[in-house]
C-alpha cells in the first residue's frame, strides 16, 4: 500500500490548547504523525514516499478564499503588528446572535479579530509553521486520492494536521484545511462519481458534514461520541440527515461513553450498509483513532484488535479507499494501531510480530 507523508508537518508545533477552562499543554503534537510513519516504516506491507505538490486550486473550491488567504497571511501580519506571543488564538468571535443573525459582519483589521472571524475554538493555534504543514497535508492527501485514481485499490495519506473539523469558512478542532473535503472535489472533478465519506474518528465531522450538507452525490456517514456530551457539541446528532439536494444524504450515529469492540463494529456495519449503493466505488475514510481506549482526551473504550477488523469491514464493501489520518492522541500505540487498521484494509492477517509500542 503506497503511503504518503510529508515532514513538514513537524513545522506546526502549537504550544498549547485552551479546553474547558484548561490552559495546557497542545494534544495534537509532532510525535503523533512520527509514531504513524515509524510504524508503517517497519511493515513492508507499506511504500512511503513524498507528496506532490498539487496548489492551492481545490482547497479555493472547497473554502471561502478568504479563509485560505487568511491562513496564508495570518503569522506575517500577526509578526509585524509587533505581537510576539508564541501562537495565534482567537479570543472573540462573531457569534450567531450577534447583531442580526442574517448579516455577517465585515471581517476586522486586527489580527487578533481576524483570526476569531474565521475560527470557531480555542483548541487550534497558528504558529509559524502552520500554514505550510496545513499545505503540506493538503498534498499528502491528494497525492493518495492520485493513487486511487490511477488505480491502486486503498491509498493512505498520513495528514498533519487533520482536517475534518474545518469547515468552508472555518479552521478549529485542530483543522486548518479540510483534507478530506478537498480530495472529494478532486475526485467529482476527475469523474468518479458519487463519492463516500466514512468518518471514523471520535469526533463528528462537523466541517466535512457542513461542507457537503446539501450535496446529494456525497454521502457522509460518521460514528462518534454524542455531542451531547463531547466536542464539537453542536453538530453530530441523528437527526442532521441534510438538506436541499442532500436530504437524507447524512449519516450520524452518536455513540455513548464506553462505546466497546462489539458496539462499535455493530454501528460501523451500520453506516457501511447505509453507503452501500450511495457511492459509485470510492470512499474517502476519516481515519481517527481516537476511539482507542488509552485516548487521553475521549471515552471509547476500543481495543488493538478491533481497529485490524474495522479496516478489515471496510475493505470488504469493495469499495475503493482513500484513507486520510485525523485525529488520535494515545501516541505510543497509535502507529501500531494505524498499522493494524491498514493491514486489514489491504486484505492482510495482523502481525503477531508486532506489539503496541513497538511503532512508537
Ligand atoms: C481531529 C481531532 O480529533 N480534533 C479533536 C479536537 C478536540 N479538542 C478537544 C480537546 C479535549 C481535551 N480534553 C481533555 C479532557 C481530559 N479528560
Ligand atoms: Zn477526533
């Protein structure tokens, strides 16, 4: 399986995270990308090589231009207004109910107000290296869905960062870029069809589902904690099924703390018989792995083995796949469980040889 990665994701070290009230120290960290490759690295299973440069002429189809050029300019201008924290974070932001809901206020002047116009949390610095790491994973991404279109079966792009928080108008959820809303447009573009979204990381997709809400020819489906209870709390529950053209084309199914092997697999089947005969032959997978049970930031309760069958189901729809790493935070297994999710997906046993750890 050829896999796609790009050091510069090592350029975006966000120092910190604010989180219910919690100053501390960032959860989405270099080490994570590093124990993925490492891990694939070992396994002869997987090519790794470098992705190519693609511009930046899809990433303007899928967002508002002005938030890519806000992500562009965001550090320089941040540098010569004489600011020198180590990250740029949002304090305000143009809520809902402010002023007339139906008018949009002009974007500010201000860095500091302009990065709260186009972010939605407070969990999503931008350092220096942000842009050109977000732009590197944007690469990576299509470089795997090239892959695919050139005929490979299943092509993995290890993304740093992640993307599926990030909606047309919006960075947050530790997404800059959504990555895999970008290799969809792509893949419409090249003339594949109606294209499958499975989201598979604990958090809800709200910007791959916010993207796509009204298009009837990219069906989502996603499992994740019951926002309810957990981040991105406003976007995720069962009754977000789409509208206009899309209606009926989303799939949400929140799922309880604790969520085990068993349950979940249940409710994967579920949404794979629910993309069945949706798409016409290739699936785009949000591959989160923050549904582990070690996750330090979320409350699944999935074991090793169960990430080998779920890539295992998966690939057995017959379904062609470009898979795309999100989130996952337990760094020292997630390489192995990666590893495990990716070897089922090629149709191979796991490998006894292997033991958490051992990739990371
Ligand atoms: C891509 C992705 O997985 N983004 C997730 C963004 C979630 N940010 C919330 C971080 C929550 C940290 N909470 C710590 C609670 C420890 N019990
Ligand atoms: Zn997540």
């Amino acid at each position: 399986m050829r896999v796609v990665h790009s050091p510069l994701h090592l350029l975006h070290e966000p120092p910190f995270e604010v989180f219910s009230g919690h100053p501390g120290p960032a959860w989405e960290v270099t080490a994570r990308a590093e124990s993925i490759r490492a891990a694939l690295a070992a396994d002869p299973a997987f090519a790794l090589e470098l992705p190519a440069e693609h511009g930046l002429e899809l990433a303007l189809a899928v967002h508002e231009p002005g938030l890519v050029r806000f992500l562009a300019e965001a550090w320089p201008a941040w540098q010569a207004s004489g600011e020198r924290p180590a990250a740029l974070m949002a304090d305000t932001f143009p809520y809902p109910r402010s002023r007339s809901a139906r008018r949009r206020p002009p974007e500010p002047r201000a860095p500091g107000g302009r990065v709260g116009y186009w972010s939605f949390d407070t969990t999503s610095p931008i350092t220096a290296g942000t842009w050109i790491a977000a732009r590197a994973a944007l690469d990576v991404a299509l470089t795997a869905a090239d892959a695919v279109l050139a005929g490979d079966v299943v092509a993995y792009g290890l993304c740093r960062p992640p993307g599926h928080h990030a909606g047309r108008s919006t960075f947050g959820g530790y997404c800059y870029l959504n990555n895999a809303a970008v290799v969809v447009a792509r893949l419409l573009g090249a003339g594949a069809g109606r294209i499958g979204i499975l989201d598979l990381d604990f958090h809800h997709g709200n910007g791959t589902q916010e993207i796509f809400w009204e298009r009837g020819d990219v069906p989502y489906a996603s499992l994740h904690g019951d926002p309810h209870r957990v981040y991105p709390y406003f976007s995720g529950h069962a009754d977000e099924t789409g509208e206009g053209a899309g209606a009926g084309a989303t799939f949400n199914q929140p799922l309880p703390a604790g969520t085990d092997d068993t349950a979940y697999l249940t409710a994967l089947d579920r949404s794979l018989d629910w993309l069945a005969g949706r798409h016409d032959g290739i699936v785009v997978v949000s591959l989160g792995i923050d549904t582990y049970g070690l996750d330090p930031i979320c409350d699944f309760a999935l074991t090793t083995p169960a990430y080998h069958e779920a890539g295992r189901r998966v690939a057995a729809t017959g379904a062609r796949l470009v898979i795309l790493q999100e989130g996952g935070y337990h760094v020292a297994h997630l390489g192995e469980n990666v590893r495990l999710w990716l070897r089922g997906a090629a149709g191979l046993t796991p490998d006894a040889a292997a033991r958490p750890g051992d990739g990371g």
